[in-house]
C-alpha cells in the first residue's frame, strides 16, 4: 500500500511518500500564510519526486500545526505520536526522541515497543525553541540556513547566560561590540538551547537518544544536546522528515 | 451586605450565619493583567465594588501583597500553609473568630444556628459532589460555579453520563475562571473527559463531608475539619493532600492522566509539575492558556498527544 | 575603589582563583576590614564544612531570615546558616557552578527567583554542606520559596515546616503590642509566631539532643544583638553621613552578616568591629567614596547582580536608604521579654509579610529623614512579589515627588547593562534637575 504524510510545521511542511515502509518521495516547502495550499503542493511534489500521481496514495495522515486544514487527510495526528512512530521505524530500540520545533520543542519518551511512554513540551516561553534560533539569527544577520552555516563554523563557543529572547537578543548585541564572532556566538546559542531543551528533559533519559525536526540539522546541535544531556544523540537521515514518516506510516496503519 | 471572596477555604455557611450574602469570585480580570500578576487574583480586585464586603485570602503572595488600599472593606485572612500541626488548625479557627467579628461590624449579626447553616450546606455539597461524578465535566463545573457564586444547587438529579471512550483525566490548577470552561469541550474535542476535576473552582474545592455531630457539638471545629484539614492545594506544607486525593481519583474514577493547568503567573501550582512527575503515577502534562488561538492550538497538541499515547 | 588586580586584593583573587568569577568584575573597598568582610563572607562555606566534620550539628533556615539562628546559637555545638543564601552564588560564580540548571532539571525554571539555585547546591552537594535539619519559614513568606522548599522536600529532605503569618495591624478593640521596630501587632499573632517557635525548639532539642533553656537562649540573644547593634551603627553612618562611607555593596555584605553572624559569632563581631572602625573614622575626617552632592537613594531590595548597585555609584548616586529585606534580622531583641515572645515579635518586623504598601511605608519612614531623593525598586527576575511593589512605591512616595524607577535586575547584568545603566543614569538626572528646580 502507498501512503503518505504531510507535517506542517509552522516554519516549513514536510511531505513524505512511503511504500512498503520505504520512503519513495518526499518533499520540503516554507509554511507561509496558507499552509492547506503549500500543504497540496508539498504532497504533489512529493508524489512527483515518487514517480506518482496523487491518487495513487491510499492513504493519507496529517501531522504538525496545520494538521486540522491539510486537505484530504484520513487521520490526523500529533506530532508527538509521529515522531515517535518515525522514529521507531528509522532508529528501533531509541528511548527518547527530542525535537526542536519552531514553537514547542518536545521531549518523548518511547516504551520498549517504541509507543509513546511520556512527553514533555516547553512552556509559553519561546526559550529552547525554534523560534529563539530564528531570533537569534536575525540579530546575527542572518537567517537559520546561514545561522546553521555559523554554528558549524565555529571552535569555542561563547557564553551566553540569558535564555530570555528578550534578554538574549541584548546579551547578543552587548557580545558582538566585544568582538566575540558570530560563529562563537552562534554555537553558543546552541549550546544554551540544548541546556534548555535538557532541562525539558528533567529526569535522566536512560537508553538511546534520537535527535529529529529541522534543527537537528545545524551542526554541532547534537553534540551540545548529548552533552547537555549526558548520553549519546543520534540524528537520522534527514531528520525533518521524521514526523512526516511517522504520519505515512500512521496512516498505513 | 454581599461578600466576596476568592478561596475555597472560607466557607459561605460561616457568611449566611453573620446575615450576610456569601458570593466567591470565580472571574479572570477583564483587563490585561500586566506583567506577573495572575489573572485570578487581579480578577478579585476587579469584582470588589463599592458596597460589597471582601476577604482577601493570603494563601499566595499574588493575594497576600495586594491586600490594602480596595474600594470596600476588606477582611485579610491567614490562611496557614501549615496544615498538620495543631497550632496550624488553632490559626485557621482563630482566623474564622476573628472574620465574624468583621462580618458582625459591618451589618452582620452573631452568627446564628452556625450548625443549621453546616448541614444545610453540607447537603447542597453532597448533591453537587454525586454531579460530579456524573455529569459532563463542564456541566459539573457550572453546578460548583453557580453553588459558589450564589449557594444555589440544581434543582434535578443528574443523569450518569454513558461510557463515551474518552480517556478519563484529572484536571489540576488554581481556579478556572468561568469564561475559560470552554477548556473542558477543548479537552472533550481531543479525545479526554475530565472525570476529577482538580481546579480549584471545580470539586478540589469542595469542602469534605461534614462530621454532623460535630457541627452539632462544636460548629467552628466541623469547618475547619472540612474546610482547612481536607481541601487540597499547591500552597499547603507539605503539599501531600494534592497526591492522596489523586491517588482516590485513580481508584475510584479511574483516572489515567494529568493535565496541569496554572496560571501563567502562579508559581504554587506552575510548582506541582515536577512533584508530579516525581510521583510517576500518571503522565502529566502542563497546558497554559493566555487565551490567544495560538495557544488553543498548542494546547489542544498537548492533549491530543496525550489522547493517542493512552489511547 | 580598587578592582581584583590591585596588589592589596590578594584574598579576593583567591576567592576569584576559586570560582567566584564576578569578582573580576566588581570594585571593592580597598580598607583591609572591608576586604575581610569579604573574606568573612565568602568563606563560610569552609566554616560549615569544618563544623560538620568536627561532628557539629550543621542547621540550614530557610526564609525567616535572622530568628532561628539566634535560636541555634544557643546550642553549642550547633550552627545555621541560610541555604537560601545560595540566591546570588549564580552571580558571584557568573553561573558556571551549574545551580540553575541543575534547578531547571528539577522543574523549577526561569519562572521563580534566584533562590531556586539551593536546589542546585543540594542536588550537587556544592557550595554548602548538607545540612542535618532544614527549617523553612512558610505562610506569608514568598510563593518562589514555598515552592523551591516544597520541591527540597520531594528530593527527599523532611524539612521541619513552621508558619510565619501575614503581618497585620490589630483589629479595632484588638490587643495589641509594640513591635521593635515600632510597629503594633496583634498579641494574638505574636503568641501565634511564639507557638511555632516554641514547636522549632523542641524540635531543634530533640534533634541535637541539647534542651533549649531559657537561659541559654538569653545569652544568645544577648550575643546576636551585639551583632544587630553593630550593623545598625555601621548602617546609619553608611546611609546618613554626608560623604558616602561605605560602598553599597560591602553595606549590602553587613546586612546580611545580621541574618546569621555567617555562622562564627565570634569572629562576626570582630569584622563588625573592624569595618564600624573603618566607617566612622571617615566620617569623622569626612571623607567617602563619594562626592557630597551624590543623589541619594532609597534601594528597595538585594540585587541578583552585585555589580548593579556598583552602577549606582559610578552614574553618581548613593544609597541613603535600603531594604535588602534583612529589616527583622537588625531589629534589636527585647531582652526583658520572655525569648522565645521576644524572637517572635522580631520575626514580625520582617517587611516581606505583609502588603507591599506596609512595607513600602515603613522603608520610606525609616529613610525619608536621610534627605532621599529618589527611589530604585530593584526587581528580582521571576519573583512573585515582583509585579507589585514597584506600584506600591510609586504611591508612597508620590506626595514627596520622589521619582521612582523599577529595573529588572538579571543574576549577570551585562546583556542588560545598557538598559540598567541608561534608566539608573536618566533617574539620577531627574532629580538633579529637581534639585535646582525646587523652591
Ligand atoms: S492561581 Fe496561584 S497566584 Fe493566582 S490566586 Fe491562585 S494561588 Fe494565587
Ligand atoms: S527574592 Fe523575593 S521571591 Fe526570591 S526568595 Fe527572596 S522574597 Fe522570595
């Protein structure tokens, strides 16, 4: 059976095409204002990368922020319960998955099976989420593609000790007249987001530890969160799509 | 003359004794609420008007600071965070002596048939409390809110609600304000019921049964049996009330979650979470509501998430 | 002022040396006494350590802020100190000590103030000893204390939990009595406080298997007055003498040695003594770190960043008034009253219990005949008490036409500095206009 997931985030949807629990076609597009459009468009072009028509999909789940308006979904889920199930199917035996999303990062816990045990979302506060990043950036100069380019860059990150946006984005101006480099101060933003997104985590994560979303991608990202975390962090391959995954197979059943 | 308050701990039976209207506030501020202030506590210095009589409940700082200065005649309560000792009870009487000498100055008589006033309450607590366990979550919370509002109960007997696969949560918080009950169709939309209703507007804070020959005997003893010793919250030290009354939840309603609702503001209950977790009975989840649509989507995440990983 | 690396502040680059890395960034005073009042402080650590190693009973009060450690001096192998002390470690140690975070992990984030950091120093065992008995002041203390004190419990403690009601004034007809500090109070509630610390003694003697008699308890009240007295002598002259004889920071440091003689009496009384010397010798050849005309200021509450009030002084102000909430720990005891009534009525005088227009009144009494000019409230991050006493201030000095300015101070101020530094600046220049605009 063909299947396949649309995740619309609140930065980018994400759509993937499954067969046979393989990934055969996927596809990235911005959200922007109407996200049951792009949320169309991203699936057709997922199809097409397939080698598909839209019909040709059996079976489609929605997941994400978006999920209430994507178009012609047959189920719709969370993403919580979509990252885990992509997760389980791209990295089994992982006991814990983190993403960072753009307005809620999100700690899961996976039971042995690899179903959803417990979660834990940050609160109203934009700290230790995508959103901080994009802040962030901004004051940088700089988008998150180029902030990532700036992380990875960089040897000793600097200290940054407010995890306030407001706070942090005045820390980040006070740092650049000192002359610390945007790239020192890029991985210092990854460092005090993973800390954050640790301290989500509260208890001790016991087992493997599973990286996915769209920041798992910025370099070094992993790194901080397993020292922040105190274990090992895996990203998967293409790790944006691991919510979309979990949608197509959610909705295969 | 009418009296509001905003505590599950004064109870209105003591009130109507002194002649007066008992009325609890159960009413977020109208206005923005600027920064810190939860809206709750900011809501009770907006229904305070001229004419009314009021008793501010120090059981936070948000209500215990804000104290001076209302436009009515306002009664300051202690109410102990201490609860397990006998001079923790002491104050808590002393403190209820001390509120009739106010509501007596201030148009009230002596308190009359204090005991007729207990039981009479009681039973109205007893109707509302076999509702709770009956009816729809938001139809339950009405009841409390209309009983704490203005004493009245509803006149009919309510009609146990069929199973309806919905997995059974509590809800736990400080008081819901009323124009947020929509909270419970939210919860009911993502696949939950709320079948304990922990907020403090909602049957966490209702008085216990009262020992009937203790209010005979020794009226003021009754209350603070059933008001100060038995009402669980987040300000009480030690704060293990809360855990017990989850532990009934679990056992007699069966209930499989928690969800955590303080105000954005509220550091006592924003504090329960991780003694919740700690405790690992139930998985927990904090949803907080500033009331913008952005944030009902985020909740609704959260508790959808919820409804598929017990589901 | 003298910074970390001049040559006579050798004990400091120890402290820096030793993790305190703000240091590097403050001034200091460079009188020898001023410098072993940091010493004192900073060393206390070391102090409880030894004391418990040497089979000392090692007592951690939590909230009241000055009373039950005059009750556990009177135990002589006893010592208090006040965990909640570890509030502005994040600070002192620029946050590298890793105390928020631990208190993150625990849940208890960014949300509640600065004293969250105990949770990190017990949690880790750093920065204080684990104490044999923890005693928390709860009721009308802070709802961020309550709730750390709570979340102390849940990692096992059993604190011994005793209630400190809300101040208020007696009811018409009402029994009441004189506070020292001059206030009336209910008798009622001072027989309530007197109950719950009567239940601390015993508590507290069957612990250290030391019975607390009333003589004993005299003496240490006796002992700890010596002490009020002295930092209320050095506090005068600090706040009413015309040229600035004290830092702000170093007066800040005095308070707080009220609150528990940083558990060495002895030794305590000796710094005292150094540092009152050192003050009134300036002032009596008056001279101060400060011109005479400096603004003088009111200061409502401790900063979470030392370096804030050293801001003051460089944009030209002085402080002429405080309330670091440490009002009850300077409070003289009453040593004709019964001690354990005595200790009571002192724990009352604590501002932090009652409305913010109470205490708001008395810091404004106790300051206003010091010529205060303006007011800063200093708002701790995440406090609970934060959203209301900048207003409260704003009233009761509204008919002196006293301008007020509330600033957010951060546990490291620098990423605010351009803010703290421009209202502080813009504040000060308001009421020099005011001066030369006033009849
Ligand atoms: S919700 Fe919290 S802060 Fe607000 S009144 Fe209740 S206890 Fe106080
Ligand atoms: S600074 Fe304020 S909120 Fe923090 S512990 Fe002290 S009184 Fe409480």
């Amino acid at each position: 059976m063909i299947t396949a997931g649309v995740d619309g985030g609140s930065r980018a949807v994400k759509a993937v095409v499954v067969a046979d629990g393989r990934i055969i076609g996927r596809a990235v597009r911005d959200s922007g204002p109407q996200p049951a459009l792009v949320a169309e468009a991203c699936l057709a072009a997922a199809c097409a990368d397939a080698g598909l028509e839209r019909a040709a999909v059996s079976r489609l789940a929605a997941t994400g922020y978006a999920r209430a308006v994507i178009p012609g979904a047959d189920r719709r889920v969370t993403e919580i319960t979509c990252h885990a199930r992509g997760i389980a199917a791209l990295l089994p035996g992982t006991r814990a998955v983190v993403e960072v999303g753009g307005q809620d990062s999100k700690v899961i816990r996976l039971d042995p099976n690899g179903r959803v045990a417990d979660f834990a979302m940050n609160d109203r506060c934009a700290a230790g989420t995508g959103r901080f990043l994009e802040v962030v950036a901004a004051r940088l100069g700089t988008d998150l593609d180029g902030f990532a380019v700036l992380a990875g860059a960089a040897g000793e990150p600097a200290a940054i000790s407010s995890m306030c946006v407001v706070f942090a984005e005045s820390e980040i101006v006070g740092l650049m007249a000192q002359g610390h480099a945007r790239e020192a101060l890029a991985a210092g933003v990854v460092a005090a987001v993973a800390a954050r997104v640790a301290a989500l985590a509260g208890r001790e994560l016991t087992g493997p530890i599973a990286f996915t979303g769209g920041v798992a991608r910025i370099p070094g990202f992993a790194d901080a969160l397993a020292r922040a975390l105190g274990g090992a962090v895996v990203v998967p391959p293409q790790p944006q799509l691991t919510g979309a995954l979990g949608a197509a197979l959610i909705a295969a059943g | 003359m009418r009296v509001l308050f905003a505590s599950p701990f004064i109870p209105p039976e003591f009130i109507t004794a002194h002649g007066h209207r008992p009325s609890r506030v159960l009413s977020a501020a109208a206005t923005d609420c600027h920064q810190g202030r939860c809206a709750v506590a900011a809501g009770f210095d907006e229904a305070l008007v001229r004419g009314d009589l009021g008793i501010v409940v120090g059981s936070c700082d948000q209500m215990r600071r804000s104290a001076d200065g209302r436009v009515a005649p306002t009664f300051r309560f202690h109410l102990p965070a201490t609860w397990t000792t006998a001079n923790a009870a002491r104050q808590y009487g002393d403190e209820l002596q001390r509120l009739s000498v106010f509501l007596q100055r201030h148009g009230g008589h002596a308190p009359a048939d204090l005991a007729t006033h207990l039981l009479d309450h009681d039973t109205r607590r007893a109707r509302l409390r076999t509702g709770c366990s009956l009816l729809p979550a938001r139809a339950a919370a009405e009841a409390i809110a209309a009983y704490a509002v203005s004493g009245v109960v509803p006149a009919s007997d309510p009609v146990a609600q069929p199973p309806d696969g919905r997995v059974p949560i509590a809800l736990l918080g400080g008081p819901l304000p009323v124009a947020a009950f929509d909270l419970y169709d939210l919860i009911e939309g993502c696949g939950a019921r709320v079948v304990l209703d922990g907020c403090e507007s909602g049957e966490r804070g209702l008085a216990a049964p009262c020992d009937r020959r203790l209010a005979a005997d020794d009226p003021l003893a009754a209350l603070v049996d059933s008001y100060f010793l038995a009402i669980p919250d987040a300000f009480r030290r030690p704060d293990s009330l809360i855990f017990s009354w989850l532990e009934r939840g679990i056992a007699e309603r069966g209930v499989r979650a928690v969800v955590v609702r303080p105000d954005p503001w509220c550091d006592l209950w924003r504090a329960v979470v991780p003694r919740l977790h700690d405790w690992g009975r139930l998985p927990v989840v904090l949803v907080e509501s500033d009331g913008e649509s952005g944030s009902r989507a985020r909740l609704a995440t959260r508790i959808e998430a919820l409804t598929e990983m017990l589901g | 002022m003298i910074a970390l690396d001049h040559p006579t502040a050798g004990v400091l680059r120890r402290w820096h040396a030793a993790g305190n890395l703000r240091l590097a960034d403050l001034r200091f005073d460079p009188a020898p006494e001023c410098l072993a009042l940091w010493d004192f402080v900073l060393s206390e650590e070391d102090r409880l350590r030894a004391a418990q190693a040497a089979g000392g009973f090692i007592v951690g009060a939590m909230k009241d802020l000055g009373t039950i450690p005059v009750l556990v001096a009177a135990i002589p192998r006893a010592r208090a100190f006040y965990p909640d002390g570890a509030w502005w470690l994040p600070c002192l140690q620029r946050q590298s000590g890793g105390q928020l975070a631990a208190a993150d992990r625990l849940g208890i984030g960014e949300g509640f103030c600065p004293v969250r950091a105990l949770l990190g120093c017990y949690a880790a065992g750093s920065d204080f000893p684990s104490p044999d008995l923890d005693i928390c002041a709860v009721g009308a203390t802070c709802d961020d204390f309550s709730a750390v004190a709570q979340r102390l419990a849940g990692l096992g403690r059993d604190p011994l939990w005793w209630e400190l009601p809300a101040f208020r004034a007696p009811d018409p007809g009402e029994a009441a009595v004189t506070l020292p500090n001059g206030e009336a109070a209910p008798a009622v509630l001072v027989a309530a406080v007197a109950a719950e610390l009567q239940r601390v003694r015993v508590a507290l003697g069957r612990a250290t298997g030391t019975a607390l008699d009333d003589l004993a308890l005299r003496a240490s009240i006796r002992r700890a007055n010596q002490v009020r007295a002295r930092v209320r002598e050095i506090r005068e002259l600090a706040l009413g003498a015309p040229y600035s004889p004290l830092p702000a920071v170093e007066l800040l440091l005095t308070e707080i040695l009220a609150l528990h003689f940083c558990s060495d009496l002895d030794r305590c009384l000796e710094i005292l003594d150094g540092v009152q010397a050192v003050v009134a010798d300036r002032v009596a050849r008056g001279v101060g770190h400060q011109p005479a005309d400096a603004v003088r200021v009111l200061w409502l509450n401790p900063v979470a960043d030392l370096r804030v009030l050293q801001w003051l002084e460089e944009a030209g102000g002085r402080l002429a008034g405080t309330d670091f909430m440490t009002a009850q720990a300077m409070a003289p005891i009453s040593e004709d009253l019964p001690p354990i009534t005595a200790l009571a009525q002192v724990a009352l005088c604590d501002r932090m219990i009652g409305s913010d227009r109470r205490r708001a009144a008395l810091a404004v009494a106790e300051a206003r005949p010091r010529g205060i000019e303006t007011v800063v409230v200093a708002r701790v991050p995440g406090a609970s008490h934060g959203c209301s006493e900048g207003p409260a201030m704003a009233q009761a000095v509204a008919t002196m036409g006293w301008p007020v300015v509330s600033i957010e101070v951060p546990v490291v101020a620098d990423a605010a500095s351009g803010q703290i530094r421009g209202r502080l600046e813009a504040l000060l220049e308001t009421a020099l206009t005011r001066r030369t605009v006033r009849p």
